[in-house]
C-alpha cells in the first residue's frame, strides 16, 4: 500500500493547508511525519493519491509552502495488535 504525505516546514503551513482542504470537502488527515520521508516539522498531512492534483493546485493559490508530497510504501500487517 502506497501513502501520500505532504511534508511542511512548519507548523503552521501544515494547518492552513488542512483548513483549505476541508473547506473544499477533500479529506485529508494529520500525522506525524514518517522519519523514512523526513526529519522535518512533526506534523504531515495523509492525502489520497486522486486528491494530489487539487493539494498542488491549493497550496500554489494560497500560497502555502510544502516542502514536498512522499510517497512511501506502507507494510499493513492486518495481525498486529491481535492477540486471539
């Protein structure tokens, strides 16, 4: 499984960008950034690959610096946290 995270400098980019994703209805959700992608602001936010085009488009409108969208491979292991 392939996750898409937006990666800020800050804080507060990190924030507006929410704001203006749900305002548009687009769901999107905080994490904490993954160290593989980077050791930058603690906060990314989780997007949906259909969704890409419409990040790069709010964040070049509103002005809001990223400093990237990683796409980083996801090992779901459905038997964690089972203990049955």
């Amino acid at each position: 499984m392939i996750s898409y995270y937006v990666l800020f400098p800050n804080h507060d980019n990190g924030m507006r960008l929410y704001r203006e994703m749900k305002e548009r209805r687009l769901p999107c959700t905080i994490a904490p950034t993954p160290r593989e992608a980077s050791k930058c602001c603690g906060i990314s936010l989780l997007v949906q690959k259909e969704d890409l085009e419409a990040v790069r488009m709010i964040v070049a409108a509103k002005q809001i610096e990223i400093l990237r969208i990683a796409e980083i491979r996801r090992d779901i292991n459905p038997n964690r946290d089972r203990y049955c």
